[in-house]
C-alpha cells in the first residue's frame, strides 16, 4: 500500500490543472504550506518529483504528465466514492442486497418495490431471487441484508418475521377429474402423476414431510426445478402439482384449477428474516420495514 492519501492528490491535480500553487491553494482553501507539504508528501510516496516548480513557473514532469490522468480518475472516484458513503449515513441513500424468492417477487414485491423507488428515487436494489436454501445462506454469509422466503423450524443465528401463510393446493388441468372437486384430500394423491418440484427444495421437502407423517405415498412422475415449468407442465396435461397457491397467481396459471388441499390443511409460512447481530443498513432499513407493513397479515 503506498503512503499517500486523497489530500496529495488533490493537491497534485489542482496544481497541474490551475497551473499556478496560488490558484491551487485558494481553490483547497489552505494555504501554499500546507499545499506545498501535502505535494512533496506526494512525491517522496512515488519516488519522483511530478512537478518541477521555480520561482516564476511550474511544470510537470514527464511522471507527473503520465501520473496525471489517473490522479484525476482515482480523486474522482474517490470523491464520489465519499459522497455516497456520506449520503448512505446521512439520507439512506446506496445499495440494498436481498433475497427473495421468485414467485414471491414477482406476485407480491412489484408493489412494494415501487413504493419504496418513490421514496427512495437514487437507492439501487439487487434481487438475488433464489431457491429458499440459497436465500438462508446468502443472509448467513452476509451476501444479503435480510431474506424473504421460508425457514425451517429449527434454523438458528437469524431473526425472523412471519409475514404470511400461503396454503398449499393442487393445480391440475381443467379437463382432470379432480376439476370439479372443491377440496382434494392429500391422500388422493397416492396413485396420481405428480409433477414434483427439486428433491432438495423446502417445497418438496414439506410434501414429503406430510406424506410420512400422515402414511401415504407420492409418486413423482415428472421433475422440475422451478414452480413456473411445473405450472406449465399442469396446464398443458401432463400432470398434476402441489403448489402455494399466492406462487400459482404469480406464474399465469390459466388453463389450471386451483383445488384446496384438505386433511391436513397445509400452507407454508413466509417469512423476512436477517442474521443475528447484522445492523441493516441506512438504505435496507425503510425496505425492511416497508416490507413488514405491506406484506404482514395480522394473525388472526
């Protein structure tokens, strides 16, 4: 790491460009000392003189003619650099990481989002829209501020929110049999094609919890790993699929019957969680809360 500072450089920069340690000092404000330090503090870091001054001129150097436009660009970028640091503690401006899942950002969080871009017009948001264990680690690792998806029970170092339930239902094409039911029992479903979501997924994992616990089986005929290609599946005839039923109103589920799912009633439970000890930042705070307010279903 060199010994030297953004005050150097500037002193540098200004000099060059004025053209005159006069001009220089009184643009920095400090005086042709203090400019005259920060400059040969400058140079013993770089070796080299970068500026030969007398009297009565100055002129660069032929490392400081080729040190010069990086010396704009780093004094730049750092400025700007500073002020949006500034301005994340100051105003909640910058960037907010988060994850969330897909069929939850695209049937919940558009409103939300809007919302929060109203407020917040300079803020950028980045959407890692992932699979529910993808979302749990980003959080854990610090890649996220905070994660909108569904935990397991027993998961430990995150604080956790319930937002809402989302009850599970078969979606099967309008021309199956199971169309004209009003509800369907979890066992009807032992001798159907079910279209199955990846075996590794908090979905699947809560289908097959069920089907232990209540001793009937579920055959998979067919494997996905996103709800949206098990939707299009459903509704082309295929098969039939467990789904939440807010992700079957986010992935255009025309063509498709949407059936409660009875003895048990099953739902998942979405949750906005952050890890333990994380202080979100000025510009995820009002996200954070905004997603609570809007999203929350008070319990009943």
């Amino acid at each position: 790491m060199h010994n030297f500072d953004i005050l150097g450089l500037e002193a540098f920069v200004a000099i060059a460009d004025l053209g005159s340690f006069t001009r220089a000092a009184e643009y920095l404000h400090i005086s042709q000392t203090a400019l005259s330090r920060r400059l040969s503090k400058l140079e013993a870091a770089v070796g080299g003189m970068l500026i030969a001054r007398s009297t009565r001129s100055l002129q660069l150097t032929q490392p400081g003619t080729l040190f010069l436009p990086r010396a704009r660009r780093l004094v730049r970028e750092l400025s700007a650099a500073m002020q949006e640091l500034k301005d994340s503690t100051m105003h909640g401006y910058g960037q907010v990481v988060f994850g969330c899942l897909p069929t939850i950002t695209a049937n919940l969080l558009s409103q939300v989002i809007a919302e929060y871009g109203r407020a917040f017009p300079r803020n950028r948001l980045q959407i890692l829209d992932r699979s529910a264990t993808e979302i749990r680690e980003a959080v854990q690792r610090g890649d996220a501020e905070f994660g909108i998806s569904v935990l397991p029970k027993d998961t430990d170092g995150l604080i956790r929110h319930p937002l809402f339930a989302d009850p599970m239902v078969l979606a099967c094409p309008v021309q199956h049999a199971f169309a004209r039911r009003k509800t369907v029992s979890w066992s009807e479903l032992s001798n159907q094609s079910l279209i199955g979501i990846g075996a590794l997924s908090g979905l699947r994992v809560q289908i097959e919890m069920v089907a232990k616990q209540h001793a009937f089986d579920i055959r998979h005929a067919y494997e996905v790993q996103h709800l949206a290609t098990a939707v299009g599946l459903a509704a082309g005839g295929a098969g039939i699929a467990v789904l939440p039923r807010g992700a079957c109103s986010g992935l255009g589920a025309s063509g498709l019957k949407l059936i409660p799912l009875v003895k048990p009633r099953v739902e998942r439970i979405i949750e906005v969680f952050v890890r333990e000890g994380h202080t979100l930042s000025p510009a995820a705070k009002p996200l954070f809360q905004l997603l609570k307010q809007r999203l929350a279903v008070p319990a009943a």
